[in-house]
C-alpha cells in the first residue's frame, strides 16, 4: 500500500512509509482509491506511456 510518485512505461514508483519501490506492471494487479471507490486493474492493460494512454481515453 502507498502512493504513485513516478510512472513509467513499465513500471509505478511508489512511496510507502519513507521508501520508494519500483513495482513492474506486468504481472501484478493494482488497486486504486478513486474518489473513495476501490478500482482494480491488471498491470498489463497499463503497460503504455501515460500520454498515449490519456491521447486514447484510458485515464485513471
């Protein structure tokens, strides 16, 4: 559990506690609060660029 600080193609930087891991996307599955709502997805449907994701409506 934590927070995205950082997002790569391939991977989420996330801050927990006072330490950052880089999480790969392929093969996890990751579960988001959007506002206040849990929101599941599989790393794989992630695995873009975060601008071309937005350019093609997939938006978190």
């Amino acid at each position: 559990m934590g927070t995205v600080v950082w997002e790569t193609r391939n991977t989420f930087h996330i801050l927990s506690k006072e330490k950052t891991s880089v999480v790969p996307k392929k093969g996890n599955r990751f579960e988001f609060n959007v506002h206040g709502k849990p929101v599941v997805l599989e790393g794989e449907a992630l695995e873009r660029d975060p601008v071309e994701r937005t350019k093609k409506g997939l938006v978190i």
